[in-house]
C-alpha cells in the first residue's frame, strides 16, 4: 500500500508570514518550468554497473524562450563546497545563465554535462563556432546509500526526457522524484521540494520561488517550524547519514543584478539552517539565484543596454520571501518523499508524518502554557 503524504502547509505546518503563490512552488514565478526523470531498477544486492538503481535528473528552465542569447542575471553561493556546482565559476564570472539548470547524483556529472551541451548545439549550432563554447549549469548530490552509483544510469534520454516535461511548465512534482528518487535528508527520505513567495512592493506584485534537493543532516537536527522535532523522533527513529549535500534554486521575476542574486542565495541558507542544518564537514550545501525579468542579450549592436534593477533599499522582504520559501521547500521534500528500499537493502523510511505533527501539537501546547 503506498504511503499518503502531504505538503506541509496542507498539515498546518505554517511556515513565515508572506502570502504564496497560487501554486507554492518555484513554478509561481512566471515562466520557470521544472521536469524529472526518475529511474527505479532492480533490487538486493548491489551489482557495481548494473543495480539496483535508485536516481534521475531534473531539470529547470529559467524561462520558455531563448536561453543562449536572452541570459538571466544569476548569482551563486556555495555556503560548504565538499561537492560539485558544474558551470559556478561562469555564473561567478558573468553573473549570467545561459541554459537550463540539472540536478542529478555525484557520478552523473559528466554524462548529464555531455547530455545537456548536446541538446544546447541542437538549439543553437553557433556554440563553439561562431560563439562562445557553452558550460552546462549543474548541481549534484550523492545518492549511493540506495543507487548504484558505478553504473552511470543517468544518460542523455534521461536528460532530453526531463527537460520536454520542464517545457510543459506544470506545477513541481516533489519528494522521491527526478534528481531526489534515492536522497536523504535529516535520517529521513529526503528529495525534491518547493515553496514560493508573493511580494508586493508599491502596488507592484512580484513573485519568489525555491527548489530543493536534500540529502543532508543528522535525524537529532532536524526542526520543524521552530520546534526539535528532530531529537524526539531521534530516541525512536535513530539512524545515521551519510555526510550529503543540498541543492538551493531560486527564482524571481524581480529584475535584481547579479550581486543581489548572491545576496538572496546566501540568505536561502538561512532557511536551511532554521530546518537545523550545520552545513557538515562532508556537505555540499549551494544555492544559486536567478531574475526572470533582468535578462542580458548576447548579440546586440548597443554598445549601453539599459537594465531594470530592483532598488536596495527594498530587498528586505525579497531575503524574507527567500528565507522563508527555503525552509518551507526542505519541509516539503521532508513530507512528500516516500520511504525507499535500495541496494543491498537499504532502506530510508519517510518522515512519520503523524508523530511528528503529534510532537507538534505538545510542544505548542507547552510554549501556550508558558511552560
């Protein structure tokens, strides 16, 4: 019988004060698209090259049209850098996206790089030709409690598949999908999640959204709004994991620059930390940031271009929309992932929904009472 899971906010679990978008996740934001490609094979015991496999892709897209030649303002932060951020010095560099965003496990770097780049060439045979060469944007976690990580199962048709349902621009499937099938997060299933943020600023409405891969933390971190739900859980779900890494997007329609984006991509990793994360030794915890609207155009015959640009003074309730939408994103991964059983009978149970929201309950109680 399949697990019954819920998003966080459909529990009661409220997190922040800013309103949502009409869907609650990073696809708020005009235009963004997100698609998976989950791959389940096998099971038992490990094969090194065949199975089980427990992995997948997803992709996001920064916005329908063309990426290549119409870049979207980006900024990058890696808060802890034991892991791989394909394509970060570029972003650094230009402070521009030039392609879709992928997500995937530590060993399909390479294969989803060549992947990507390919269908880049078949949009725009320019590349490496008449233009520059293109760097493929793309953010890994490891997910070999579960995946047969020698086996390399994440290949182009993967990745093509992915990104045809990002272009359908539907609302984020979240949990045990796409890059999240076989992560864990706080000793739990972790996964795919999403959350966003409307703003609105002088009458003028803009939205903010994050996506999530988790694969991070310890069982005794993890917080659910505030409250230790974590260390409870701990005395009865105990289980140690592996050193991850979490993967932080963010989108707004917001025109913001570069050194802006980089502002919210660290304040993003406030979020994580209110959900409990230490950013460990072993994590690779990266957030990066894009604009929707502050485009930069490759080819152009102006030698100034003008750019929208959001004023300082009003970034408060953009890191607020961020920090909130972050924490929320982490919870849903949390609650929407499904327990896995991998290789060599590994299992990551999901997140026992009900006892948690029970902790919950006794705790606000408790804090009602002025105890």
């Amino acid at each position: 019988m399949s697990e019954i899971r819920q998003r966080a906010r459909q529990l009661g679990v409220i997190v922040g004060t800013l309103p949502t978008g009409a869907r609650n996740d990073i696809t708020d934001v005009g235009g963004v698209g997100v698609g998976h490609t989950t791959i389940i094979k096998g099971e038992g015991k490990h094969q090194p090259g065949v199975g089980p496999v427990r992995t997948g892709v997803t992709v996001i897209l920064p916005h329908p049209g063309d990426l290549w030649n119409d870049r979207p303002s980006a900024g990058f932060f890696a808060l802890n850098g034991c892991g791989e951020f394909n394509g970060a010095q570029w972003i650094d560099e230009s402070g521009t996206l030039e392609g879709p965003i992928a997500l995937t496990n530590t060993h399909s770097v390479g294969d989803v790089a060549r992947a990507m780049t390919e269908w880049m060439i078949s949009k725009h045979p320019s590349i490496a030709r008449e233009d520059d060469a293109y760097l493929p944007v793309i953010g890994e976690c490891d997910d070999s409690t579960v995946n047969d990580l020698h086996g390399f199962h994440v290949g182009k048709e993967s990745v093509i598949s992915a990104i045809e349902e990002a272009r359908k621009f539907e609302r984020v499937y979240e949990g045990s999908v796409g890059a999240g099938t076989g992560m864990s997060c706080y000793g739990f299933k972790g996964g795919i999640g999403s959350a966003s943020r409307k703003v609105t600023i002088s009458e003028k409405e803009f939205h903010l959204g994050v996506l999530v891969n988790t694969n991070h933390g310890q069982s005794d971190q993890l917080m659910i709004d505030g409250f230790p739900v974590g260390r409870l859980l701990a005395e009865k779900h105990k289980r140690h994991n592996k050193e991850g890494s979490i993967v932080l997007i963010i989108a707004t329609d917001a025109p913001l620059n570069q050194r802006q984006l980089e502002r919210l991509a660290k304040r993003a990793c406030l979020g994580l930390a209110r959900t409990g994360s230490i950013a460990a030794n072993g994590s690779g915890d990266f957030a990066l940031a894009f604009s929707t609207s502050r485009r930069i155009p490759r080819n152009t015959s102006d030698v100034l271009i003008q750019l929208s640009e959001l004023h300082i003074e009003h970034l408060n309730l953009f890191f607020k929309a961020t920090v909130e939408s972050a924490e929320e994103a982490i919870l849903n991964s949390l609650f929407m992932a499904t327990t896995i059983d991998g290789r060599d009978g590994n299992r990551v149970s999901a997140l026992p929904l009900e006892e948690c929201l029970l902790i919950i309950r006794k705790l606000n109680a408790t804090a009602d009472r002025g105890l």
